[in-house]
C-alpha cells in the first residue's frame, strides 16, 4: 500500500465551503423561532411589553400585566386571555414564604424552630435539624433533588417528558428520602426544591391541615380570590392548560405531583389571578407581606427575604421570583416603595424574568443578568463543536485511518446529541448547521485521501487503538439515547 501523504486539493477550502453551505441549508431550511402573536389588551403595555420581549425567541404566546398607579392592565399575544392557564413553576415558593411569616405571626411556627419539631420522622436526622428560615432561604444546605439518575433525567429532558424524579415522588417520600441527606454548605444559599417542599410539608401539619394543598387554598388562594390558581392531581394535568413547549415549538409533558407541590410542581394559574395576588401584597391585605423584605446575602449579588429574591435598584428594592417547568417560563416583579408589580407567563423555555423586570421599569444590571443561555444545553453544544472541529482537522493532517475514523465516530455522535438537544433558543439552527456541513465536508476530504492512508501510524499506535475506540463507544452511546429519548417523547 502506498503510504505516502497524498497532495488533496483544497482540503481547507472544502472545509471553508462545508461549513457556508451548512450554516446557509439550515438557516433557510431549519426550524425558525416563532414571533410574537397578535397583541390584545391594553395597547399601551403591548408596546412596553414587544420592547421588553425584542430580544427573546420563541414566545409566540405570552399573557403579561402589570400594576401602576393603582390600576392594573393586561395585554397578550396570540390565541390568549387572562385567564388563559399556565404553569407557575417555583413563584409558588412565594406562597410559602407568606405562609410562614402568616403562620409565625398566628404562633404557629417560628422562623428558628427546627424542622424536626414539625415532621418528627426527621427527628435526630442532620435534615431534622435545620430550620425554617434557612428552608425559605435556601440556605439549609440540601440538594435541589434527593435521589437523581442523572442518565434518566437528561433522557427525559431531552425528550420533553416530565422528569419522574419530580413527578413519581409523595410528600411521604420525600419526607423519609431526606432523613439520609447528607448537608452540604449550610449557610450559604444553594436552590432546594426538597427544602422548598419539607418547608410547605411542615407548615400544613403546623396548622393541622391535612396536606399541603388543602393548606394553600384555605389559608392564601380562597381569602384573595385566587379561585383560578389550582394545585394539580398527580398524573391529571388541567385540561384547559397553555400547552407547554421546549425548543423552537416542540411540545412538553406538563408536570405534576404531590411531593414537589409547594415548590411549584402541578400549580397552574392565570394572569388574572397572580395579578391579584400582587394586587393584595402591594395593599397589604395578603398575610405575611413582611416575607418580601430582604433578609439575607443571596447569589449573584442579590439577596433573600422569605423565599423572595430581593434586587436593588436605584427606585428601591424589587421582590421578585420566576418560575420554570419543563416548557413553561414565569415571573413576577413587586415594587412596594413605587406601587409597581409586573408578570409575565411563557408556555415556551424562553426566560422571561428580564421581560418582567424591563415592564417595571427596573431592568436587570448587566453584572446580574441570568445567563443568555439554556444552562441544561450548552454542554451539548460544546462538545459539538469541539470534536466536529478535531475531525476536521484530521480528516486533513491525520495520518491514519483509524485515528480519523475514531474522530468521526465521535463527531457524528456529538452531532446527534446536539440535535436532540434542540438548544434552538440560544444558539441558532445555523450554528448547527455550520458544524454538520464541516463534518460533511471532512468526510469528503477523508475520502479523497482514503486509499492512500495505513490504518495505523507509525507512531502512537495505543492512542490511535484508544480514539478509534472511545469514537466508536460514543456514537454506540448517542445511538442508544437517540432510541430512549424517542420512546419517552410526549
């Protein structure tokens, strides 16, 4: 066989041309984000709200209000009303944080009492020993999950199914689970949704209800007239819910369950509703309105009241929380010094806590600003890029060919992983397409120089055996995720 290093011609113009050709074919063909819908409502907070929302992608139906002046407006976008359903996601840890300043104030609880004082199945567990403030606060220490299979999950988010580790769980369940949990970091403030959910579990058997849901409605959502905000049956979705999205407009599973319900889980409500619930804080007539005053040092330079997340600003603070489900995005902004309170409702993955913050008039400092990208993705994209770009390179200076079958292996599997992904929202179609045309392109360069490259090198024979195995393991990997995320799609 003749090993000599043929001459190809161009081989880094054909990469140059795979990936204009790509990015192009995909950019014409490829999934297109949706626009806003039509706007009804209040023509003036339609205009504030398409400004806020100028940047976002994907948010073609979307219900906002807001509160000034002591009049509240409503508009929307696409097929919507206000009392169009959504999912609240984690603003339900709002209602907690009022409860339990509510329920202090009754002599129910107290902020310092610890928690094994209310679920005694936690007694003389390190869980157990935490207290109620550093529940609401986050602060206790504990994981955001208790038990994850973390291959099962991503499988689930990939395909837009409800993640089971939420869905499966029972307030029995994760009351027992969390007796093993070991604390991590007490004291400073890391997300929880099991401390969210032990802290609802532990004020609805302070005040003898019994359960959590029973608890929200008798105590916040009947006495403000919230009739329109429900807390779910477990596997039973409202019927008449914003069907939820994920992607460009690929649908979701909406989420349900009984062990997650006051962190969010299965809560649904309207703009109609949640504005009435701002409607009441803002004129003190909610119970426990104090939850909203800042309280301790929280991430990213803001800090934390009782579940609040409370920002700065030049006007004065703003008390606010968004929320997130599998295809949902939501958030709600009060300004008690100005009057002021804004919501938005998504039924697509777009965040939107900047939107709601910008129809305050309050938007986001630069230095705080929630990332511009899908945290859950941009691995996927990574490692996309990264290896399309080795095999590339190989398939034009590589001087065997199972060193660049390896790197091809490895390329198609990451670029499977990335379109399943779906990260549509952050990073465009056509940067998928830049990638699959130069991995394109570097298969047709590999091929012209096919027949005139050994199968291995000279040297480093063992690293070539290694990347010609490790490429092979991970396309046989994506492979079989591609089967099982199709299997657990909606």
């Amino acid at each position: 066989m003749n090993t000599t290093r043929p001459r190809t011609s161009h081989p880094w113009l054909s990469l140059l041309v795979g990936i204009i050709v790509g990015a192009v074919a995909l950019l014409v063909l490829g999934p297109r984000p949706a626009g806003l819908g039509t706007p009804t409502g209040n023509p003036a907070l339609a205009r504030d709200a398409s400004a806020a929302l100028a940047s976002a992608r994907n948010v073609e139906t979307i219900s906002v209000a807001r509160i000034r002046d002591g009049h509240a407006s409503w508009a929307g976008f696409g097929e919507v009303s206000p009392d169009s359903r959504y999912e609240l996601g984690s603003i339900t840890k709002t209602f907690d944080g009022l409860l339990l300043a509510d329920a202090a104030q009754r002599g129910e609880v107290r902020l310092d009492d610890p928690l094994e004082s209310h679920l005694t199945e936690l007694a003389g567990t390190e869980v157990g020993s935490t207290t109620l403030a550093e529940l609401v606060s986050h602060r206790a220490g504990l994981p955001s999950l208790i038990s994850l299979d973390m291959v099962r999950l991503v499988a689930e988010d990939l395909a837009g199914a409800a993640l089971s580790a939420y869905t499966t769980a029972t307030p029995d369940q994760v009351i027992r689970d969390s007796a093993a949990v070991k604390l991590s970091g007490r004291g400073t403030m890391q997300y929880s949704n099991v401390g969210a959910s032990l802290l609802g579990f532990a004020l609805a058997r302070a005040a003898g209800a019994p359960d959590w849901a029973t608890y929200v409605r008798a105590r916040l959502l009947e006495p403000l007239g919230m009739h329109d905000t429900s807390v779910g049956e477990p596997g039973r979705p409202s019927s008449d819910l914003m069907p939820p999205h994920q992607g460009l407009g690929s649908p979701t599973e909406a989420w349900t369950g009984s062990g997650y319900a006051p962190a969010g889980l299965g809560v649904t409500t309207t703009a109609a509703d949640l504005t009435r619930y701002a409607q009441a804080i803002l004129d003190g007539t909610a119970p426990g309105v104090e939850a909203l005053d800042a309280r301790w040092p929280a991430m990213m330079g803001w800090q934390i009241g009782l579940a609040w997340i409370v920002t700065d600003t030049e006007e004065g603070p703003v008390a606010w929380h968004n929320g997130g489900t599998g295809g949902t995005r939501t958030v709600l902004a009060i300004d008690r010094s100005r009057g002021q309170a804004a919501l938005v409702l998504n039924n697509s993955t777009q965040d939107v806590t900047g939107a709601g913050m910008d129809l305050m008039g309050t938007p986001f400092d630069d230095s705080v600003a929630l990332p511009p990208f899908d945290t859950d993705t941009v691995a996927w994209v990574g490692v996309g890029a990264l290896l399309t770009l080795l095999f590339s390179v190989g398939a034009v200076r590589g001087r065997s060919r199972a060193r660049i079958l390896g790197q091809g292996l490895a390329a198609a599997g990451a670029l499977l992983l990335w379109w399943i992904a779906a990260p549509w929202d952050w990073a465009a179609p056509w940067v998928f397409g830049a990638a699959a045309g130069l991995t394109l392109a570097a298969t047709m360069v590999t091929a012209r120089r096919w027949a005139h490259l050994p199968w291995m090198p000279q040297r480093w024979r063992h690293g070539t055996v290694i990347t010609l195995a490790l490429g092979g393991a991970w396309l046989a990997a994506m492979v079989t995720l591609a089967l099982w995320v199709a299997t657990l799609a909606p």
